[in-house]
C-alpha cells in the first residue's frame, strides 16, 4: 500500500468492524480455494453425462487457475484506479453469476465459458482483498494475524473441497459443486456492501490493455498447442504454440521497454527470486495435479464414491497445511535453502512411488509425505520470493508470487494431463473408437455392451490409464529433482544476508518480510 494511502484508512469509530471486515475477505478466499478441488471429484460424474474429450476435460479443470493467472495483475491495476471495494464486489457479482451458469451447463462448451467467468471473478477478487485488509489494519502486529487468517481461509477451503464436492455429488449431482457458491456470495455482497471501506492509489500504475491482451494470448495460445497435441494434427498444434511463443516474446519486450510495466520483469534479474518462484510453480503444480489425477484413479478405478474419493485425499490436503504451518521451525534451524530442496526432494520421491502401490494400504503414507512436503514448499518458496525482492518492489513481487501458484496448478494440469492423454492412447489396445479418448469415456462407453467386452473393455483401459498415470507422476518427479537441484545452486543467500527467518519474524516492523505469504497473499504496495 502506498505510503500517501493513510487519508484513505477507516476513522477510529469505524475501527471496531475492522474484524467483520477481516471475515468478509476470509469468506472470499474461503470460497476460491473451494473451488480450486470442489470440482475434482465431480469430474467422473460430468464426464459421464456430458461426454467431453480428454483436452475438454483438461480445459474444464484448470482453464479457472488459467484464467486466475492471467489476469491478477491486470485486476490488481484496475482496482487500484476504480477502487478496491468496487473490484471486490464486482468479482463477487461475476462468480455468483458464472457458479449459476455452470450449474446449468448442457454442454462442454458452456461449462468451459463459466468456468473462464468464474476465474474472471476470482481474479477480481483476489486482486484487491489484501490492499483492504492492510488499509483496514494499520498496526503491524494486527495486520500480521489478520493476513494469516486471510491465508488459512484458502487452505482450509482447498482442503474441504474435495469432501465437500464429494457429498453434494452424490445428493444433487456435479451442477450442485456450483450451486453452493451462491448462498456464499449472496452473503457477502450484502454484507461486504456495507462493511467494507472503499480505497484507491493516489497514484496508481497506468494499465494498458495491449500488454493485457498480450499476456492473454500467449498464454492461452502455448497452453492450447499442449492441450490439443494428442487430439488435433501436429501442425495445428504447433502453430498454435509457436503463436503464444512469439506474443510471449513481444510482451517481454514491451515490459522491457515500458517506463511503467504491467509486469516488472527487472525482479527476475535477482537469481534467487527466479529460483524461489520456480520452485513455487513446479511445486504447486505437481501437487494441484496429482489431486487432479487421484480423484480419478480413486473413483474410476478403485470405485469409490464420489464422498469416498473426497475422503481419500483427506490425508494429501491435511498433511499440506499441516507442513506449511510447521515449516518456518525447521528452516531456522537448518535454512531455507536446504529445507526447500529436501521437500522438493521429498515430493518428488513421493510421487516416484506412488504409482508402485496405487491400491494397496501404503496410498495414505505417501499421500501424507507428499502433502507435507509441497506445504513446507509453499510456504518457504513464498516467503523466500518476498525476502528476495526489495522494499520498493514489494507490491510486484507480491503480485508474481501468487500468479505462480495460479500459473502452476493451470500449467501442471495442462502438461502433465496431456502426457496422460497422449500415453493412454498409444497404451489402449484396439480402436480408439471403442474405448474413447479418456478413462472417464472408456467407463460410459462400457455400459452400453455386453458384460464380456465391458469388463476387457475396462481391463484394458485402466492399465493404459495407469501406463499414462505413472509416465506423467515419473515425469514430475524427475522435474521437482531437478528443481531441487537449482533451488540448492540459487538460493544461496547474497553477503550479508541471513538465512535465519527467525530474525524477519521477531520483526512486526519489518514490512513486507514478516508477514504470511502463501497462494493469495498479495501486497498492493506501490
């Protein structure tokens, strides 16, 4: 927040609603990270009725954290200028109507579309929530709680996504994981309408919408060419690709370039930044993946129920916050560094084995060592991008480090899902006309035959599934080796700088170090 924003702080006699407030904003990120999972454990059950291909499905999960990524920045910048409590019910008003939209939804193409509104309005509302709740707390001390809160509102929201989606699946069908944002968001307009100051920059950034739109088609256009290599001809693929590539390339460019960029990419010069925000990426990418690949094998293949597949993951979900709040005591003792690199480490054993006992008693251990440590990842990686950025770069850095998260759970889908997709099919004997194009369509289409070719039917398409399954965990884990490779070559800390984070928390006046950082943690500071 910038410093001039102080005229722009509630009076003393508004003080006192300052904690409703607080609670408004958890409710919003309550709300995000339920979305985030709710709609996994739907996915067998959509499939079914609605029949979509495995780059559809692709889409249909991880076309919100897309969306989400693309536009934080921009969101940011717009509320800045518009007004943060405008942004904010704005966002709101827009997920309330796509979460309508999606619940009703006869089509593919329709489910798609409201799921790209429903990333608009989480955007929106993402963007503008912390620079209302450091302008409402404006002691230190208060502020810290406060946007620790705000953070545990999204992970215990990402954590009962599953189990929440699970129950509504199995009374009301996959429209009801939509359907229970509405109550939510009506609750919030009318009470966020009256709680909530409204705030602006004095001097906010300048948005331009060519560095927008930009921004949108190349990552857009790169994630198309990936999604689409196993369904469409290579050529149509890679022009696709080659597109976002070079609308990539200009965007740089123009950043470069630009007195006052959307994106300040001079931060990415700070070599620890760069590897702080690639171990985010990849770490939060692997593991929104292998929630987004288990909810399938739980329920597709080991035929459990939608509850039961919810349930399943419970050990995954709750041994993640648990090592995100645990991880600051060992890295003061033993480093950042080294703790960070362990945990990559760690996940990517997990994920090795993991395909070796899918169905046997051993799942929930190593759900459980993989959940642990892609917290400890997160929470150190976050922290480790704001303590490397500096104090007038602060807002930016902010900005990056949650699009990282929201860039890595959409890219891991879309790379991971598509090395699924493109392994199952050369994997499955016979037709492909016959088994579909995916797990969940290989299931429909056994319904329709005989009890003889249903049963090889669906024989043969869970081994290719788990031919695909265990490319694509072995792939990743090779990749989090790799990362914990450079996180132990980047992170080293520069001359004079402590590793021991003890010291930045002991410090309530040591802005933009001491606070929580996670998936939504953002600092507005201009």
């Amino acid at each position: 927040m910038h410093q001039n924003e102080r005229s722009h702080r509630p009076s003393t006699a508004q003080r006192p609603r300052k904690w409703a407030v607080l609670a408004v904003m958890c409710a919003s990120l309550f709300l995000i990270g339920i979305d985030l999972t709710v709609l996994h454990v739907a996915l067998p059950t959509l499939t079914r009725e609605l029949r979509p291909g495995a780059s559809a499905v692709l889409w249909i999960v991880d076309i919100y954290s897309l969306t989400v990524a693309a536009l934080l920045v921009t969101c940011g910048t717009l509320g800045d200028r518009i007004g943060r409590k405008r942004m904010v019910l704005a966002g709101f008003a827009v997920f309330g109507m796509a979460s309508a939209v999606a619940a009703v939804s006869a089509t593919t193409a329709q489910l798609i579309g409201a799921r790209v509104l429903l990333g608009v309005g989480a955007a929106m509302i993402m963007a503008a929530t912390v620079a209302i709740i450091r302008m409402v707390f404006p002691d230190a001390r208060e502020r810290t709680i406060a946007l620790g809160a705000w953070t545990a509102a999204h992970s215990a929201g990402t954590m009962l996504g599953p189990v929440l989606g699970g129950v509504l699946v199995e009374r009301w069908g996959w429209g009801a994981v939509f359907l229970v944002n509405l109550p939510v968001v009506g609750l919030v307009l009318a009470i966020g309408a009256r709680l909530i100051p409204e705030s602006k920059a004095p001097a906010p950034r300048r948005w331009n919408p060519a560095d927008a739109a930009l921004s949108i088609a190349a990552l857009g256009l790169m994630v198309y060419g990936v999604k689409h290599v196993a369904e469409q001809p290579l050529t149509v693929s890679a022009v696709a690709g080659s597109a976002g590539v070079a609308f990539a390339v200009i965007f740089v460019l123009r950043q470069r370039r630009a007195s006052d960029p959307l994106l300040d990419l001079s931060l990415f010069a700070n070599r620890r930044f760069t590897a702080a925000t690639v171990c985010v990426l990849v770490c939060f990418g692997c593991y929104t993946s292998l929630l987004f690949f288990l909810t399938q094998w739980f329920q597709l293949v080991d035929g459990l129920t939608p509850l039961q597949a919810g349930l399943a993951l419970m050990p995954l979900a709750a041994a993640n916050a648990v090592g995100a709040g645990a991880a600051p005591w060992p890295a003061a003792r033993l480093g950042r560094r080294s703790i960070v690199a362990a945990a990559l480490a760690a996940l990517g054993a997990a994920l090795a084995v993991l395909p070796l006992v899918l169905g046997g008693p051993a799942v929930p251990i190593v759900l459980i060592v993989a959940g642990a440590a892609a917290g400890v990842v997160m929470t150190l990686g976050a922290d480790l991008v704001m303590s490397a950025a500096s104090e007038e770069h602060a807002g930016q850095a902010a900005a990056i480090q949650e699009t990282s998260f929201e860039l890595g759970a959409g890219l891991g889908i879309a790379l991971l899902g598509t090395v699924v997709s493109v392994v199952y099919r050369v994997a499955l004997p016979g037709p492909p006309s016959e088994a579909g194009d995916s797990l969940g369509s290989a299931v429909a289409i056994a319904t329709t035959l005989a009890p003889g070719r249903a049963a090889n039917l669906l024989q043969a398409a869970r081994e290719a599934f788990h031919s695909g399954l265990s490319t694509a965990l072995c792939g990743a884990a090779a990749l989090l080796w790799l990362t914990a490779v450079m996180a132990m070559v980047l992170l080293r800390d520069a001359p004079g700088h402590s590793e021991d984070i003890r010291l930045r928390r002991s410090d309530p006046d040591h802005r933009g170090h001491h606070e929580p950082s996670g998936p939504c943690v953002r600092d507005r500071r201009q």
